[in-house]
C-alpha cells in the first residue's frame, strides 16, 4: 500500500487535472499502510492544491484523525471492520 501511494502522491503532482483525485487515494492508501510520514507527505500535497473538494476534505479529515495518536482512535477503527478470526 506504501508504494501504492507514492504512485499516486506522484501521479497527483503532475497530473493538475487529476491531482486531487489521486491526491486522496495517497492519502488513504498510506493510512492503509500505516506509514504515517508517507500520510503526511501526502496530505500536505493534497494542501498544497487548495481545494474545497470533498473528496480533498475527507481525506485531510481521514487523515487528521486516523493520525492523532489518540489511544482510542486505532482499536475503534479496528473493531468497526470486524474481527477477522474464528
């Protein structure tokens, strides 16, 4: 998922017509790979465009939560995709 977001991350700096659109898959793809710095690099890109899009805004807002280190915030996140043992 990290790679995948780089790609995207790249695609998004030089593809104006679709940076927001890839912006957001970097977004979600490096929170997916729990590569923080990747997640923050690509929301700073997505920033950087300046776009009320919501798709741009749910991504920062995905973003901001997923990475306030908030102790409860991981295992809620967890526990809302199911367990996946039995």
């Amino acid at each position: 998922m990290a790679t995948a977001s780089s790609g995207w991350l790249e695609v998004s700096r030089v593809d104006p017509f679709n940076a927001v659109g890839c912006g957001f898959e970097a977004v979600v793809d490096a929170l997916l790979a729990r590569d923080q710095p990747l997640a923050v690099d690509a929301v700073a890109a997505l920033n950087s465009l300046g776009s009320h899009a919501a798709i741009a805004t749910q991504a920062v807002r995905m973003a901001t939560l997923l990475g306030t280190g908030d102790a409860t915030v991981r295992p809620a996140v967890t526990g809302s995709r199911g367990s996946s043992s039995g």
